[in-house]
C-alpha cells in the first residue's frame, strides 16, 4: 500500500498500478493461507471437514456482501456526483438539467 498511494494522483494510465498491485496481491495470497492454517489448527481431526466447510461459507458469504455493498456504495456516489455536476453545470440549460434529472429518475433500479 506504501508503493500505491503516492502513485494515484500521478497516473495516467492503470499500467503504473501493475507492479503496486502485484506485490499486494502476492503478500495476500500469501497470507490466506497461512490464516485458514491458523483458523483451523485448534480442531480435532475427526471435525476439520465441518469446521473448513463453515471457515470456507463464511468466507464465501463475507466476500460476496462485500462486493455487494462496495458496489452499492461505488453506484450510489457516481449517482450523486452525476446528478450534481448535472445541476451545477455552467453548460447545459436549464430544461436540459431538468430533462437529465427525469430521465434518470425513470431508470428501472436492480
């Protein structure tokens, strides 16, 4: 994370994130595994199937909340952002404003 912050203000393309990334993907994978190691250590060997079983569902079930909720986070402030730069807008007329902020109100949402 040290290499890819300062990196984000200066970047005019994604290729500059590749290395950053890599690393970080790199010592996470690295980790998983060694915390699932960790997680199921204390189990006695007759349970170790059952107790994977519940450490892989909740893992299954916390990743895909996540993306669920940072994709509603992410929709919601392009939404607000579009909306306000449409209303703050030095270029469009106003019945062109008005138009954008009808035509996104009848959007059919998921």
């Amino acid at each position: 994370m040290i290499l890819l912050i300062p990196l984000v203000p200066r970047a005019d393309s994604g290729w500059i994130f590749a290395i950053p990334l890599l690393i970080i993907g790199s010592g996470i994978g690295l980790l998983v595994s060694q915390l699932n190691n960790y997680t199921l250590s204390p189990i006695s060997e007759e349970r170790i199937s059952e107790a994977a079983g519940v450490n892989s569902a909740a893992g299954s079930f916390g990743l895909s909340f996540g993306l669920a909720f940072a994709g509603a986070i992410m929709l919601a402030a392009l939404a607000f952002t579009f909306t306000y730069l449409t209303q703050a807008s030095t270029v469009l007329a106003p019945d062109q404003q008005e138009q954008v902020a009808q035509h996104w109100k009848k959007m059919p949402r998921s």
